[in-house]
C-alpha cells in the first residue's frame, strides 16, 4: 500500500517526466477512480493544460493544472488530485518505452490503468490502481482539501517538538496514534511497524507510559524510515537488512534475535513486531 514515501517517489516522478508538459488528451479508462467528478468534466478541466507544479501532503498528491490556450489565461484552473488507494502507481511512456517507478508492477504495464494523461509529444502518463480504492479528482484548492479532512502536518516536515507535544496529546495504544493522519500525515501500517520496531517499542504499549527517550526515538526514526525508503526511490528491499521490512510476513523472524515475529491486529491494522525485543 501506496504511503508516505512512496507518494513522495509519484510526486517525483510526475516532476521528472511530466511536468511542464502541455495535455492533448485525457482517457477515463474506468470512472469509479474519480472522485465527486463526472468524466466529462474531469476531462475538460485537463486537456489543453500544462502541468505546472506538485504538492504532496502524506499520501495526498496534487498537480497544478496551467492553461496554455490564451483563451483559458487568467481562469483558475483547479488541480488534479491523485490519491494512490492500495495498489495505486505511475507509470510513464515514451517512444513505445514504459517507464514504472519501483514501486509499480513492470509485468504488466496496462492491465490497470484507470486514467491516461497523452502528451503532445505521444508520451503519456497512466494512473494505475488494480482495486480501484484509489482516487484522481479535481480540487480547487489543496490547503482547503486537507484542512477539511483535517488532515496533520506532513511526517517528514513536521518538527521535533510539536510531534511530540502532538503524540502526548493523544491516547491509547501508541500504534493506532501513529496511523491517525490528523497527528502526522503519511505513516502506514508497514512504516509504523517499522519505527516502533526500531525503537523497541511494543504496539501496544500507551502512549502515556512512553517515556522521553521513546518519544525523542520515535521522532528520530519516523524521520529516518520515511526518508531512506524516499533515498531509495520506494524500492524496499534497498532498504538496510536490519529492518523489519524484509521479513514482515508470516513466520517472518526478528533481525535482532531471529525470534518468530507475532503477527496480531492492533487498531484494526495486521501489526508484525517481535515479541521478545518490543516491550
Ligand atoms: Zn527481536
């Protein structure tokens, strides 16, 4: 599933091939991917613009939409908002030549495009999302679109303190507080396992039992996991072998002391962690 870092590697994506490009053409290849939006208009809002910027919040993309026809100069142009759902990715062709970013499925390039961006050039740019939990949409503004969804500061830009003060705020178990996107936008189930995994710490535990150093590691290695797995462009298994990452799955065995994970659902999310080492 499609979370921080990986929305990050879209954004750079659509920055290293799209941007500054001028749509000729838009293709709905399945109208349940849009959001609040009929085709008809989804499609006239786009054609005939340029992609002029990105913006990401969390797991939250938008793309500035710029008119290039002098006709269009001077309208506010909403943007195109693209949410990744479980499976979502972009892909990008040129020349016959398909580019996936790591995260996506290179086996199989067009089984589940659901929107097509054609470029002037002939290149394009296709939103795939096999189960269609996924969203592209139009927003008029972004600030207004995340504050409705009362959406928190991003977990890579947030600061030290207001992320602690903000966790120390909220009770219960400490890993449902991690996945609650109005603390911190962008964590999921796998990087949230990953950081209490790191920091020792049990799934479980309250939030109010953390102590200080808890609270300064889980800053610490949110900011480190989100941002090594961004350094190696999503590609998990780029990531270090001491992670938990590489062997989240059933009879999977702790990097530390090889002890069988437990595998339980916390906050209604599949949570791995070792029994042994997080307490
Ligand atoms: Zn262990």
């Amino acid at each position: 599933m499609p979370e921080l870092p990986e929305v990050e590697t879209f954004k750079r994506f659509v920055g290293c091939h799209a941007l500054g490009k001028k749509i000729c053409k838009v293709q709905v290849l399945h109208a349940k991917i849009l959001e609040g939006v009929p085709a008809e208009r989804f499609i006239a809002a786009i054609e005939g613009c340029c992609l002029s910027g990105t913006l990401r919040r969390g797991k939250h993309l938008f793309v500035a939409l710029e008119p290039v026809n002098a006709r269009q100069k001077g309208v506010a142009k909403p943007w195109l908002y693209l949410h990744f759902g479980m499976t979502g990715y972009l892909s990008y062709t040129e020349q016959g030549k398909t580019m996936v970013n790591a995260y996506g499925d290179s086996s199989r390039p067009d089984a589940h495009v659901r929107v097509r961006f054609c470029f002037e050039d002939d290149s394009y740019l296709d939103f795939h999302e096999q189960r269609l939990f996924g969203k592209a949409g139009l927003v008029d503004n972004p600030q207004d679109y995340l504050e409705n969804r009362h959406l928190g500061p991003d977990a890579l830009t947030v600061e030290r303190q207001p992320f602690i003060e903000s966790l120390q705020s909220r009770k219960g178990q400490i890993k449902p507080v991690l996945l609650n996107q109005s603390m911190v936008a962008g964590i999921g189930n796998v990087y949230a396992d990953e950081m209490l995994f790191q920091c020792r710490i049990h799934p479980e535990r309250r939030v109010a039992e953390l102590t200080e150093a808890d609270l300064q590691c889980l800053y610490a290695q949110m900011v480190d996991v989100l941002q090594n797995t961004v350094d190696v462009g999503s590609d998990r298994a780029q990531l270090p072998p001491y992670y938990l990452i590489h062997v989240r799955e059933k009879k999977g065995r702790c990097p530390r002391d090889k002890t069988l994970l437990t595998v339980k659902t916390i906050g209604g999310r599949t949570t791995y962690f070792c029994p042994v080492c997080q307490h």
